[in-house]
C-alpha cells in the first residue's frame, strides 16, 4: 500500500480543522493564536497523512465486499476510526495549544466517550455519505469538513459532558 501525504490534502487539513476549531474556541471564548497555529499543524500533518491512508486502507480492505455488507463495512471501520480515543486525542490537542495542562487527565476520555455517544447517530450518517457516496479522491476534504463540523461538537462537548 502506497502512503499518501499530497499537497491539497496538508492544505485542507490546515485550512478546515483549523476552521472548525477557531469557530468553536471564538463560541467559547477561547480563541488563541497559539491554539490556531497548533490546530493548522495538526490539521496539516497528523490528520492530512493519518486519514486519506485510513481511507485508502478501508477500500482495500473491504473491496471483495459488495452490496449492504459492503456498504456496512465502510461505514462502520470509518466510525471505528473516529473513536472516543481519537476524540480524546482531539481534546488533548485544544488543551495542549491552548496551554490548558492542568486540564489535561482521565477526563478527556469520559468526555470523548459521551461525546461519542451523544453523536453515533449523526456520525454513522455522515460516514456512511463519505464513505460510499464521495469518490475516494474526496473522502478527505468530505471527512475534513464533517470533522470541522465536528470540532466545534468536540470543543463544546467539555461543556456538554464534562
């Protein structure tokens, strides 16, 4: 499996992630130049590489699959991939760009959890969309605007959930 790492998708990542994030820390009251520069590093680097090879790998692995259980699969490995884990990773993001340290502990991931849970729903919808609608070429950019969407749910989830 060839990895990819493209142009378009470092500038998506930063421009979107950062976007979505910006928008939720101005709802907030908590915008920082800091945590915008962190987010467009993120959304460059460890999303743009981290996604599209996930992506890719989803239609390998599920290419012999055909019909509902095709349909299925994809969906659900791209949930599976957008896990409590990850939005707890997310969380720990804003924490770390926004110099929040001393709000970095066991709590990230009881938020993620709940946050998670609040919105399968919507998540299974949305990744069913990207994953079986949007050619592969554009899942990222699907994927990086649904998650901007998301950033803001995430960055609001702390006060919903914890």
């Amino acid at each position: 499996m060839a990895l990819h790492y493209k142009t378009q998708n470092i500038l998506r990542g930063a421009l979107i992630y950062s976007a979505g994030d910006t928008i939720a820390a101005l709802l907030l009251h908590e915008f920082s130049w800091t945590r915008l520069l962190g987010m467009v590093i993120v959304g460059a680097t460890i999303y743009a590489f981290e996604i599209p090879n996930y992506f890719d790998w989803i239609v390998k692995k599920t290419q012999f699959l055909k019909g509902i259980r095709a349909t299925l699969a994809k969906t659900i490995l791209a949930i599976l991939y957008f896990n409590p884990l990850w939005i707890a990773r997310h969380l720990l993001f804003i924490k770390l760009f926004s110099g929040q340290f001393e709000a970095i502990g066991w709590n990230l991931l009881v938020i993620a959890f709940w946050s998670f849970l609040a919105n399968i729903l919507i998540s299974f919808i949305a990744n069913y969309i990207i994953q079986n609608r949007f050619k592969l070429k554009w899942r990222f950019l699907g994927s990086a605007i649904f998650s901007a969407l998301m950033a803001i749910y995430y960055a609001l989830s702390e006060t919903f959930f914890g």
